[in-house]
C-alpha cells in the first residue's frame, strides 16, 4: 500500500493548525483544566463554523460531506492542541453510531444539530472499570425505556443526548445487546461529575431511571455496531494521540536547543539525543500504522479492524512514550504545574483508556488476524 494525503486534504491540517493554534492556547486548555468552564464553548462553536464538526458528516444532514480523510487530518491537530471540547465522544462516537444504525428521522434530528454543534453527544458504554465486553453490561433495555448506571461516560456532564448499550435479553449472547438513543435532558436522568486524571475532558456517572429511550438500530445488532463505531474511532483516536505526540517531540526538542548547562545547549548531550530519537522513532511508527488506518476507514476496507488495532496500539505507545520523555527532557522544570508538559502526560494516560485498555486492542488485533488467516 503507497498511502499518502492529497493536497487538498494538507490544506485542511495546515488551516486547522493556524485556527487551533490561535483560538486553543495552553490557556484555554487550563481554563477547562482547572474548573472555571465545562468546556470551551467559543472554541467548539468555531469549529462549528469552520465546519469542522460536519466534515465527514452527508452534505443532506447539514455536513460537509467530505470523507474520513478529512477528518483524520483534524483529529490529528486537535489532538496537537489538547483541544478541551467534546470533539471525541460527538464525532467519533455517538455520530458515528447514528450514521450506522440510526433511522432517517434520528439523522434528521441529530445529526444537523452535531454538524451545527448545537448538540453535544455521548457514547454511554462502560459500566465501572474493565474493557468493552458485552456480557458486563447490565443496564437493561426494554418498552421504550432504560435502567441502570453508566461510568465513566465521556462527556457526560454536558452531553444533550446519549447512546446507550443495554441487555434486552438474558442468554449471554451478544445479540443480547441493544443500543438506545436517550435524550439526556428528559426525565429519570441523574448525572455526576467524576474525577479523572485530564480534566480538561469531562466524565461522569449517568444513572438512568426508567428513561425514554429511543431503539438504535435492529435490536439484536447493538454490539455488532458497536464493534464497528469502535473500530472507527480508534483510528481517529490514534491521529489525536499522534498529534500529540508530535508536540511533545518539538516541545522537548525546543527545550532542548533553548536550555544551556554546562555552556552547552542540552540537546548536544548523547543522553537526551536518545531520549528525543526514540521519541521520534515511536511518533513515526505511529503515524505509518495511522496511515495505514485511514485507509483503512476512508475505503471501508475488509482489513479495517485489524488496521484500526494496530493504528490504536502503537498510537497509544507513541503518545505515552513521547509524553513521559518530554518531562524527563526538561528535567525538573517538567513537573511543574507552569510547564505545559503535564497538559501533554494527562492526555496521553486518559486517550489510552479512553476506548479501551491497550492491552485489550493487542488481543483484538491477535484475534482478528486468527480468524482472518482461519478464513
């Protein structure tokens, strides 16, 4: 495979870059870090205005209607600039799964006030810690409502509207799993703000109580779907993670040739020469394997999953690693509150559980190649 983005489309990273850097300083960043708003509200209506939250969204559902490669060369600069809006859990994850499995009328509704960024969505999934797995889902699904207790749930707090995974059967199956759309703001919703390592993205336990809840999809095919809007989001996931991590490159490198000790700059010294190479060794194995997703997802390609599981390993490895090592590139100035390094660490940690432990992508991918050498 020779994969590379067409001109048009480094266009569009090169104007998300500009816009995000100048509308998404580190101090917008801290201002949802430290409490004094949910989110950045002013940034995300930008995005809507530049159109950035309907890029892959039907031109006839108020998007733009331009593709997956798009809005992988976005997901990669707000992954640079730590974006503090609900980007990941309304675009990756809750429109996806309507553009999936949802009815013309649940497009209708939702899908133009996405692209508007009038609506905030929520994937509401994990039910306490572990990874996806259809048989820890308790929360039950049946006539029109929804009961139980979902945590942590991405932007939960300010979400206006969730998509639920609920049991509608009890035999242990997968086809046991439904999903339901919930219009957070209807009655029996209770929510709570919970505390996480990056609090510059919100999460929070949901409780619902009888909730009306609208079926998503062929009531036997939520996890089906689900394993689908998952796959999808990991590739889009990992172009966060490597923006991310390549911003942690060029801020140690910057350090690097900045910081003087000893009448020398610190970046000549061979211990932090390796620290910054394998920084850049990991950021780039990230980035062929992200490539090698967006394929993947642009062309719906049969090897999807297991491109979606290798861009999600090594971009999570890339990003922590990358991370880690910018603090230790700028020594004991890294750990201070004023350095922006720890901005960079949180995201990394919380990206790499976002959607699952890395440890549960590696078995995905081992799975997945099994069965496809089986077949």
């Amino acid at each position: 495979m020779n994969f590379d983005f067409s001109d048009d489309q480094k266009q569009l990273r090169d104007e998300a870059r500009r816009f995000l850097t100048e509308r998404c300083p580190p101090k917008a960043v801290r201002d949802v870090l430290e409490g004094r708003q949910p989110y950045d509200r002013a940034l995300w209506k930008g995005l809507a205005e530049m159109g950035f939250l309907g890029v892959a969204i039907p031109e006839q559902f108020g998007g733009a209607g331009a593709g997956y490669l798009e809005l992988c060369v976005i997901a990669e600069e707000m992954g640079r600039a730590l974006a503090p809006v609900p980007f990941a859990s309304t675009i990756y994850l809750a429109a996806e799964a309507i553009m999936l499995a949802g009815s013309d009328a649940q497009k209708a509704k939702w899908l133009p006030a996405i692209a508007s960024g009038a609506a905030v969505g929520a994937l509401a999934l994990f039910e306490g810690a572990g990874n996806p797995a259809h048989k820890t889902i308790k929360v039950s699904g049946s006539q029109g409502t929804v009961s139980g207790t979902k945590a942590p749930v991405a932007d939960g707090t300010i979400a206006d509207f969730a998509i639920v995974a609920a049991r509608t059967a009890s035999t242990g199956r997968e086809s046991d799993i439904g999903l339901f759309l919930v219009d957070l703001s209807g009655d029996g919703v209770q929510r709570k703000t919970l505390t996480n390592i990056d609090q510059s993205h919100n999460q929070a336990e949901i409780i619902f109580d009888r909730c009306k809840a609208e079926p998503l999809g062929a009531a036997n095919e939520g996890w089906s779907i689900l394993t689908r809007v998952l796959d999808r989001a990991a590739v889009l996931t990992a172009f966060e993670q490597v923006g991310g991590a390549d911003r942690a490159l060029e801020m140690g490198r910057d350090y690097a040739l900045d910081r003087i000790a000893f009448g020398r700059q610190i970046g000549s010294f061979q211990a932090v020469k390796h620290l910054l190479a394998d920084m850049y060794v990991s950021a780039t194995l990230a980035r062929s394997n992200c490539y090698y997703g967006a394929w993947a997802l642009s062309t719906n390609a049969a090897e999807l999953p297991e491109a979606a599981a290798t861009a999600r390993i090594s971009a999570t490895q890339a990003f922590q690693h990358c991370a880690k090592n910018n603090i230790q590139v700028h020594g004991g100035m890294g750990f201070t509150w004023e350095f922006d390094c720890h901005l960079y660490y949180r995201r990394a940690n919380a990206l790499a559980l976002s959607l699952g432990s890395l440890s549960y992508w590696e078995s995905q991918l081992i799975d997945r190649m099994r069965f496809r050498n089986a077949v």
